[in-house]
C-alpha cells in the first residue's frame, strides 16, 4: 500500500471536527473505522471513516451521511 491509500490522520481529524455530531459518536465513527480497517487488514482510510459515519448516522437517525460526501 502506497501514500495514496494511506489516512492522513489530521485530515481525518479535521473532517470529523466539520460533522454536526457529539464527541462520543465521533468517538464511536472512530473506532468502529479502526475495526472496520483492521478487519480489512488496512490503514484507516476514509472509506472507512465514511461507512462508519454511515453506520453511526444509521443507529442515531441523525444526517451525518451528507457529511460525509467527498470523503471518498
């Protein structure tokens, strides 16, 4: 895996602090992107920040999923 692919953690930082959302559900995009990619066997990439924000937005009904547009 190349630079490309890898996540840029201020990045990421960055796009989770632009969601309208509490700090425990970033905390929770957070670690459910860390499961997602270690069960992937990769970095943290924002598709997995972004199908976490997805899942998280799912359990809570809230509309983080247009945030996440472009993230990917």
């Amino acid at each position: 895996m190349g630079g490309s692919t890898t996540c840029d953690t201020k990045s990421v930082f960055i796009k989770l602090a632009r969601l309208n959302a509490a700090g425990a559900v970033i905390r929770n995009i957070a670690l459910n992107a860390a499961f997602l990619a270690a069960d992937a066997g990769e970095p943290i990439q924002m598709k997995h920040m972004a199908s976490a924000t997805f899942s998280e937005s799912l359990k809570s009904g809230s509309g983080l999923i247009d945030s996440t547009k472009g993230w990917v």
